[in-house]
C-alpha cells in the first residue's frame, strides 16, 4: 500500500493580491474611506484573528466585504497589534510589559494589509493603489510579493 504524504503547502493558494498600506488612520476610519474610493462594503469581522506567541495570544482587528457579484473577498487587517503581558508572575502594575505583535513580522512598517481573494485578470492593482494613496493620512501603499513570504500562514483565516 502507498502512503501518500499531504504537505501544508498543498493548500496554501497564492490567487491573492497582497496590499500594505502606511497610515495613520484609525482602522474603522480607514475601511470607510476605502468603501468609499473602491465601492466596497467592508464591515467589522466580530472574530478576530488570532495568532499565539509564547508570551500569550494576540488579536488583530479586521474587516471583510464578500462581493457576491464578483466572488471576491476583501479584508483589510491590522498589521500590528499590542498585548501585555506580565514579566513576573506577580501582578505588581510596573511589571507588566506591552510586547507589539505584528501579523506580517517582515513587514514592520505597515499598519494595515489589504488581502483581495479571487481575482481575475482584468484586476489593477496599480490603479487601486492610486486610489488608496490618495486617501488622506494614508503615508504609502504598495503590492507585497506574496511568493516569498516566510509567514503566509498567517494570512490563512
């Protein structure tokens, strides 16, 4: 009998476009202003993504807009998040430590990430970003390759 071995690799999908956005902005201020300039729908996610670190379990905000119409999926993701965690396991209010957890680490600098699912060939991805950079206090944005990514895992939710 052979065995068949699965690899994780084996459901990874890479037909998705990857955007980082600089920005100042609250998240719930910038979904807004990107339902405005690219007429999506994004809402609040009430599930959070989570990812576990050593120090505990961190949660990044998200918003998600499924276009029916054209079956693709939109989420815009916070990049960065802060917990607190406690150096001791005393609950002393000066050891505890704010520890910033980032959902893309080789991405540091980014606030947000734009995730499109299912596109097709007509997508543009150099016009939505014209469009997204001309959104006020948004710094930069800009296509991450996906290919080389070391933690893609972490954009599987």
């Amino acid at each position: 009998m052979a065995i068949h071995k699965i690899q994780i690799n084996d459901f990874i999908s890479d037909d998705y476009e990857l955007i980082a956005i600089h920005s100042s902005l609250d998240d719930y201020k910038l979904a807004y202003a990107i339902n405005t300039i690219l007429n999506t729908r994004l809402i609040k996610n009430e599930s959070n993504i989570e990812i576990a670190i050593p120090e505990g379990k961190s949660t990044f905000s998200n918003y998600i807009f499924d276009d029916e119409e054209s079956d693709v999926q939109w989420s815009l993701i916070e990049n960065k998040t802060t917990i607190v965690t406690s150096k001791k396991k005393s609950s002393q209010l000066f050891d505890q430590v704010d520890i910033t957890v980032f959902l893309l680490p080789e991405y540091k600098k980014a606030d947000y990430l734009l995730k499109i699912e299912n596109i097709d060939y007509e997508f543009d991805e150099n016009d939505m970003i014209e469009k997204i950079l001309s959104i006020k206090n948004v710094t930069t944005a800009y296509t991450i390759e996906t290919t080389n990514l070391k933690s893609k895992n972490n954009l599987i939710f």
